[in-house]
C-alpha cells in the first residue's frame, strides 16, 4: 500500500510516523514534507494548494490513499478534485469542510440541530454588530467566520475592546474576505478539551481527547498561538463525558450535515468547552488538530492506517476495530521560534540533543539550508517534543527536559504543559 501525506508540519509528521509504525511495509510519500517527514517518507516539494499537481502525483506514483493534514486544501476543495478523478482520499469535501471555514455555517447547523454551543448573532454591517453588543455581557467574543489561521478570535474584556476587533474585522479587513461575516458570542466559562473522531459520515469513533494550549506563555496567559503544547489523556474526559459528547454533539452534528446534503467524512475535531452546563461547542475543524495529534499519535496502540483507508475507500466503519490506547500519559512541548506567533524569524540553526528513550521529536517548521545543508528554522512552531511515560507528570518532565535541551536562537517554550491536569491531581490527592 501506498500513502500520500499532504502538508508539512508536526501534524503531518505525527502521522507520518504512525502509518509507518500501522505497516512495516507502508510506501510513504509527503508534499511538500519537511526534514522530519523524510525519515519515514519521500518528500516531493509541491505546495498544499497545488491541488492538479498533487494529483498529478498521486496518479503517477501510484498512491492508494491520499491524506489531507492541513485545512487550507480542504477549503480550496482538494477532496472534490481527487474524487472526481477516482483518487481515494481522506478528508471532508469543500462543501463538508464548511463546517470550520464558516464559523457562520457552523453555527446555523448547531442552532438547527440544538446542538450546545454559546449563544451568537451574525454580522456584516459595523454598526449593526456594535448595537447588537448591548445583547451580551463582557466578556464577549468577537470572531470572523472564516479561516483566519487561528487569529481571527477577539475575547473581549471590554465594550470598547469588542467594538475595536469589530471595526477590525468588518471596516479594516484585516483579515480580508475571512472577516466579511463576523459571530458576536456569549462567553463560555470553563476547561477545553479537544475531541477528534473518524467518520464515514455515518459512523463516529472517537479518539483520545487531549487538551491544547493556546495561549504563548505559562499560566495561559499571552497572545494566541497555533498551540504550545497538549496533553493526554486527561481525566476532564470521563467515559460518561464522551458518551454525552457524542449523543449530543458528534451524532446530531454528522446527522446534520447529511440532512444539509454535505456527508462529512474524514477527521471531525469539537473543540468543546467543559462549562457547569455540561459540553459545548466552541469550534469545530475538519481536520487532525496540531498539537494535539503529536500527543495522542503515540498512546495509539490499534491502527490509525486500517481506519484510514475505511473512510477514504468509501468503505463503512461499522466493522472497523475502535481504536485502542496505551496505558501511558504523553505531553508534546512546542518549541517555537523567535517573534512567535508575530513576525517569526527564520534560518536559526538548530541542534537536536542526541535521542531518548519515550520521546519523539516531530519536526513542524524545519529545513535543511541548501549552502550549509544545516538543520535551521522555518517556521513559527519549529518542533513538538513528545514523551510517553506511565504518568502524567513524569511525561511532563521528560518532554520539557528534552525541548530544553534543543538549542536555537530566541527559541520559545513552556515549561507548564499539562499544569491544569496535574494542579487538579494534587487538589484531590
Ligand atoms: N464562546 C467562547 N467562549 C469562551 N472562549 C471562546 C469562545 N469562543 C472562542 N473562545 C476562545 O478563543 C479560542 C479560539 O476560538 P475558536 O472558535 O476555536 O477559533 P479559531 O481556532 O478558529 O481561532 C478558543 O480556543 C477559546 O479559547
Ligand atoms: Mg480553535
């Protein structure tokens, strides 16, 4: 069997290593890759939005699965391409993937399906937005329905502070077309937890929930991020909690989206907010989350690829083996750039400390510069330093030891991945 990868980051090489580890025997290929993906596949150096070339690759290496990491092609609708042309693939049509690139249409299918998730209106008109305001209470939240590379989101602590994102937003563009149509929440109170299930669009198998952390610096506090790290498992997710999650959410947002004729197929992530009222939805993505897949790819002890290759064969999941997990705890620490996640300085020569037993380093922003053929910056999240042990704190350690020991210039991380989890074990023991 033969699989292509399609995207670059710590995600995608997450992936990449654990279809190698589901099948000895697994071709691999990656477009465009990085210097981590090439230990495990062949890297080819064509973008993510080149959707004919990408084909074109399928087609002529012969690849059976294609597997789409980033939500970018998604949206551009690589998914409708492939399938037109009889190329299996796994991921959610353009149509399907709506249900992140429109936070708008998102939202209208949860409101119809009665789906849990903070109370919103809609707006494209400034001054219309500014007087809704009066129907929330601070904090608010300001958010552009489209794809805004995870900054598009305002919690506004102040009337004034919503009235700037929205001016931002809708007068400024500053996000151009993702901005043009804005949501004004109510501000959910609570711990988040990210949920990702495989789907055929019928069937739903959830994996093991993890928690992100989005903010840049310990405590959570500092600008948005892409995400600094993640954790699993965590006990916010109790057996009782997941089947809750996917009676009231998973279930009747896939029936939905068959009832919207948009069959959603592939990885859907809820993004929830654990409040006192029980799960809600904060956001949802079409696809695998980065950090959280560096976390959980290695508790996974069944095969993702059997899954994988279910849903993009257009085969059926009701057979297929739930997914099972290792008895062990992971934390992935992020370890990010100089200027992350502003303006990201690149080309800083990196040095790996040697391997360690428990821990996988999963390359996300790396190159090789072609003069030195050295192992230097390209991004803004650089690596994603995994260690698996058989508690959380250990993992912990073990994770922040080694990202401390990876040298580069201006290098960022935080040293306080999984600090919610482990505060909650010391107040009950
Ligand atoms: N209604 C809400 N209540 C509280 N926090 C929110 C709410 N909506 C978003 N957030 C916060 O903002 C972050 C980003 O929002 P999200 O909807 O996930 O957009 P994106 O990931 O596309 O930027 C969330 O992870 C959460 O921390
Ligand atoms: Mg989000």
């Amino acid at each position: 069997m033969k699989v292509l990868i399609v995207g670059g980051g710590g995600r995608e090489h997450a992936l990449a290593w654990k279809l190698s580890r589901d099948d000895p025997t697994l071709e691999l290929i990656a477009a465009p890759g990085n210097p981590g993906i090439a230990s495990v596949a062949r890297c080819f150096p064509v973008a993510v939005d080149k959707h004919k070339e990408l084909a074109h690759l399928a087609e002529d290496e012969f690849v059976d699965i294609t597997l789409v990491g980033p939500e970018l092609p998604l949206e551009g609708g690589i998914v409708n391409l492939f399938q037109s042309r009889g190329l299996p693939i796994f991921g959610p049509t353009r149509e399907a993937a709506r249900i992140e690139t429109s936070k708008r249409f998102a939202k209208d299918l949860m409101v119809r399906a009665g789906i849990p998730t903070a109370r919103a209106s809609q707006h494209s008109d400034a001054r219309a937005a500014k007087a809704a305001l009066a129907e929330f209470s601070s904090p608010v939240v300001v958010k552009a329905s489209g794809l805004a590379a995870g900054k598009g989101v305002v919690v506004a602590q102040s009337t004034a502070q919503a009235e700037r994102a929205i001016d931002a937003l809708l007068s400024d563009r500053v996000f151009g077309n993702a901005g043009r149509e804005i949501l004004i929440e109510e501000y959910m109170d609570g711990e988040e937890l990210s949920l990702f299930v495989i789907t055929d669009g019928h069937q739903a198998l959830p994996l093991l929930a993890a928690q992100d952390h989005k903010r840049l610096l310990e405590g959570d506090f500092g600008p948005n991020t892409g995400g600094m790290g993640a954790y699993a498992p965590t006990s916010l997710a109790t057996p009782e909690l997941i089947s809750r999650v996917m009676s009231e959410i998973v279930r009747p947002t896939l029936s939905a989206m068959r009832d919207a004729g948009s069959l959603f197929k592939g990885l859907l992530y809820a993004g929830l907010m654990i409040t006192d009222d029980g799960p809600k939805v904060v956001e949802f993505n079409s696809r695998f989350g980065d950090p959280e897949t560096q976390a959980i790819m290695p508790l996974m002890d069944s095969s993702l690829l059997e899954l994988i290759a279910a849903v993009a064969g257009g085969g059926s999941l009701s057979r297929a083996r739930h997914p099972e997990w290792k008895n062990l705890s992971a934390v992935t620490t992020v370890v990010a750039a100089a200027g992350y996640p502003d303006k990201v300085r690149t080309g800083d020569v990196i040095q790996l400390p040697a391997a360690e037993e428990g821990v996988v380093v999963f390359h996300a922003g790396t190159a090789i510069d072609p003069a030195t053929n050295q192992l230097v910056t390209a991004g803004g999240r650089v690596l994603a330093v995994t260690a698996v042990a058989s508690g959380l704190l250990e993992a912990a350690e073990v994770s922040r030891n080694h990202a401390e020991r990876v040298s580069f210039k201006g290098k960022q991380l935080r040293r306080d991945i999984g600090w919610r989890e482990l505060t909650r074990g010391a107040r009950v023991t």
